[in-house]
C-alpha cells in the first residue's frame, strides 16, 4: 500500500482547503486567488516575493502554459514554505531550497492523490502521454513525475516484503 510521504500529505491537504479535487481545477490563477497571492506574468524570470504585507508571483510570459503552471509550482514552494531573501543567504542552502522548490513542484502540479486515481496504461509512453495532458505539464516532467511515483511505490513493496 501506497504511504504518502509529509509533503504529499501537505499538498493533499492544500488543495483539500482550496475545495481542488480534480485535475481540470487546477489553475494557478484561482490557487493564486484562494491563497491571496497576487499572481503576474513577466518579461523576466519567474519568481516570488513579499512586499508590503502580500506574497506575489512573477512568471516569465515567454513561457508557454504548461512552463507556466510548472514555474508557478515552483515559485509557489517559495511562498508557502520558505522565508527570507535567496540573495542574502549561504549558496548551499540557496542550492537546498531550490531542490525543494523543485520537489514540491512536481508533487503539487502532478498531485499524489490526483495521480492515483488516474487507470495508468502499462505502455509507459501512453502513460507519460496521459500525465502530461491530464495535468497540463511537458513530457519530460511527466516521465520524471511518473518515475518518481513508481520508484517510491516499488520502494514500498520491497520494504513491506522484507519487513513482515
């Protein structure tokens, strides 16, 4: 049995308390909204900030939607789940919140829950082909969200297996 790790829990509750339980929900604009966050494209690259009692979140136009949702995954990491300005801290732990950004950005715009409840077809291209057009992301990040799901499941099995 699949156990969901802390931030799949955090992100599973987040969209619980945004009334998001489906994959055509998600919409950066209204998760932007819900959360008060003021949200902007840009001629710059994305990024998040907090100025005068607000959070705000940049993402580069040039980008296309399916960039942008995944930008705006990242950048929303940022927001919810780090504090300080990047420019003023040590570069390992810049480097350490910017894996976590990353992380929570492939967990948040292919949700565990959502993910779960999708029939997966056993050709992994047809798979991968399904993620990216369910949840509006790039090939590339469909096949490492889909690897990432898979390594943990087949992690559990074996653990469960030799622990009984």
């Amino acid at each position: 049995m699949y156990q969901n790790s802390h931030l799949e829990d955090f992100i599973e509750q987040l969209y619980a308390s945004l009334s998001i339980r489906q994959p055509e929900q998600l919409n950066k604009y209204l998760i932007a909204e819900r959360l008060n966050i003021g949200i902007y494209l840009s001629r710059n690259d994305s990024e998040a900030f907090y100025w005068d009692g607000r959070y705000y979140i940049f993402i580069n136009r040039d980008l296309d939607s399916r960039q942008r949702w995944q930008d705006f995954g990242h950048e929303l990491c940022h927001v919810l789940r780090h504090s300080g300005h990047q420019g003023r801290m040590p570069p390992l732990f810049r480097q350490l919140q910017e894996w976590q950004a990353d992380n929570f950005m492939y967990h948040f715009c292919v949700p565990t829950f959502m993910l779960q409840k999708i029939h997966l077809p056993y050709d992994q291209f047809e798979a991968i082909r399904l993620i990216a057009e369910t949840f509006n992301v790039e090939y590339d990040f469909a096949f490492k969200r889909l690897e990432m799901y898979q390594r943990k499941d087949v992690f559990q099995m074996k653990y469960a297996l030799t622990n009984r």
